[in-house]
C-alpha cells in the first residue's frame, strides 16, 4: 500500500510486519518512519509525546489494504455472532471479506488498547442523538476510548481517540454520482467543488470529511448534509467545537477523520494485513 506522505501535524509510522511474530501478538519490531525503533504497541498506543501534542488527546487512524488479507485465512473466531450474520448477508463476496477483515482489525486494535483478547471485546450502540434508538455510535460499555470504523473498497480505517471520533473513507466516485451527490451538501461546499480544479476529487475530500463528522456525532447520514459546513481541505475547526482533518489514503481514494476538540497530532499507521489473519 503507498500511502501519501504526512502533512504538517501528522505522524506517519510504517509498523514492520514482523511485528506479529508470536502468539502474543504485538510484540515485535516497529519502527518509525525515521528509523527510529520502537520497543512495542505500548509505544504506539501512547499518545504523541513530542512537542505540541503532549498536552492533547491522542488520535489514531489505522489503515488497512483488505485486499492483502487472504480470505481463507481471516480470523473469523474473533467475531461475535451478531457480525457473524451480519457477514452472511452479503451478497458479494468482496464486501463479505471487507466487512470481516475491517472488524477483526477493529477488534485487534481495540483489543490492545483494553488489554482484552479480540474476541472478548464487547459492543453496544449509543443512542441515536436524533431519534434515540441504539443505532449511535457504536462503543464498548464501562471504557472510555472512543473508536470509529470506515470500510470501502480495497480500504478499512480505525480511528481510536481520546475523544469522540469518526471517520470515513470512500473511493472516488464518478462524475455523475459525484454531481448528484454534491447537491445534497452545504451551499458553499457545492460551490467549491464546482470551482475545484478536479471536482470528483474535491466532492471525494467534503464527503468523506462530512461523514466522518456526522458518524462522530453519532447521527450519521440521518442529519442533513447541508447543515454543516465542514470545506474541502486542511483542518477545519467546526463551530460546536469538532476539528476535521484529511487522512493520507492511496490515489483513487479519499479519508478523513472528525474529533470532538481542538485537533492534536494525527497518527496514520498502517496495519500490517497479517495481523487479521489466524496466527500460527
Ligand atoms: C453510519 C453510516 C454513515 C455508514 O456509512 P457507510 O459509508 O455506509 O459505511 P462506513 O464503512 O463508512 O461506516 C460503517 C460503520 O460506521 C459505524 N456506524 C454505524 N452507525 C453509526 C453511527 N450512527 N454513528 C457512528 N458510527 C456509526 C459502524 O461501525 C459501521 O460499521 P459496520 O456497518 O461494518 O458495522 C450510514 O450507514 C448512515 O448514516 N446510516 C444512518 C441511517 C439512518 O438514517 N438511520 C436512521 C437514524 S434516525
């Protein structure tokens, strides 16, 4: 997977796959994109400590190529049986393997934070803010971290924060779909587009930055889309107190991710696919 470089503010680790080596999971070898050795995931999990960030909230977004997950190989014991069903229900197979891999990795990153096998990771829905039936965010009861999960295409993101978070990746999508797609935003998110000099691109960075903030608030696409204006790039402070930054995804696809508060340093590492996977 080649992921853009960092921008100003982000940290991007590359995490060696050797990292897996081991029943116990991750101890291993990382290493920063400096060089620098890392002793373990406890270095990772920790938040940024350099500089600025220190006083802030730790935000991760883990990065995952689905595709690099071998299907007869994904840890499906892991998986409850509620997304065990739920995977049944796929018709496709690729959007089956997307769904199982994007969970298992859900649950292995969510797992170290907790210190909790992947399978004893337990989750409830957060109530609706808009209706207040249990199809909120999802979280894990009694813990404060605060995840969000996006899958789409060859691509799964988890964002763990110290905050409420969402996050969102997409394809690009056609030109067609991207203009009908574009009405439905802000007024002035509309017109950026139309000005910009790659439109789908552009529709691609508002849209994703727009579901990112509406999964962190909890109400998802059920809140209209053009109530909030979110722009198509940087970071952008949000008026009820929301930051919105874009996440470097591969060419062809476009990420960001939403946090509750002033945003801090923004960590993309890319999860190795092995770490899905059964181990031996
Ligand atoms: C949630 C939603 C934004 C997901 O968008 P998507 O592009 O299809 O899918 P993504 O891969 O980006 O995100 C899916 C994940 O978001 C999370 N999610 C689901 N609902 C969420 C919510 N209300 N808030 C935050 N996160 C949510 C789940 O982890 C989900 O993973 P899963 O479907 O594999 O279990 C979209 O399905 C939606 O808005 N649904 C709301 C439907 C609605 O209007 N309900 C009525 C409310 S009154």
């Amino acid at each position: 997977m080649c992921l853009a470089g960092p921008a100003a503010g982000e940290r991007y680790i590359r995490v060696d796959p050797r990292w897996l080596a081991g029943p116990a999971g991750w101890q291993a070898l990382l290493a920063d994109e400096g060089g620098r050795a890392l002793s373990g995931v406890g270095d990772l999990l920790e938040p940024a400590s350099d500089g600025a960030s220190s006083a802030s909230v730790f935000l991760d977004v883990w990065v995952l190529s689905v595709s690099g997950v071998r299907a007869d190989q994904a840890d499906v014991s892991v998986l409850d049986e509620h997304e065990r069903q739920r995977a049944a229900k796929f018709v496709r197979d690729v959007d089956r393997h997307s769904y199982l891999s994007s969970h298992i990795a859900l649950r292995q990153v969510l797992s170290r934070h907790l210190d909790t096998p992947p399978g004893q990771v337990e989750f409830i829905r957060e109530a609706c803010p808009n209706c207040g039936a249990s199809h909120g965010r999802p979280a894990v009861p009694g813990h404060p971290v605060h995840f969000s999960l996006s899958h789409g295409g060859d691509l799964a993101l988890v964002a763990v924060a110290g905050a409420p978070v969402g996050v969102d990746v997409e394809a690009v999508p056609k030109e067609q779909v991207a203009a009908e797609l574009s009405t439905r935003l802000h007024p002035d998110e509309q017109c950026e587009i139309a000005a910009a000099e790659h439109p789908r691109l552009a529709f691609a960075r508002v849209w994703t930055r727009k579901e990112a903030y509406l999964k962190g608030i909890g109400t998802g696409l059920s809140r209209s889309l053009s109530a909030d204006y979110l722009g198509g790039t940087g970071l952008a402070a949000l008026p009820n107190g929301w930051s919105v930054l874009d996440v470097p995804v591969p060419a062809g696809y476009a990420g960001a991710v939403a946090l509750c508060g002033a945003a801090p340093d923004l960590r993309v590492l890319e999860l190795p696919p092995a770490v899905v996977e059964l181990r031996r």
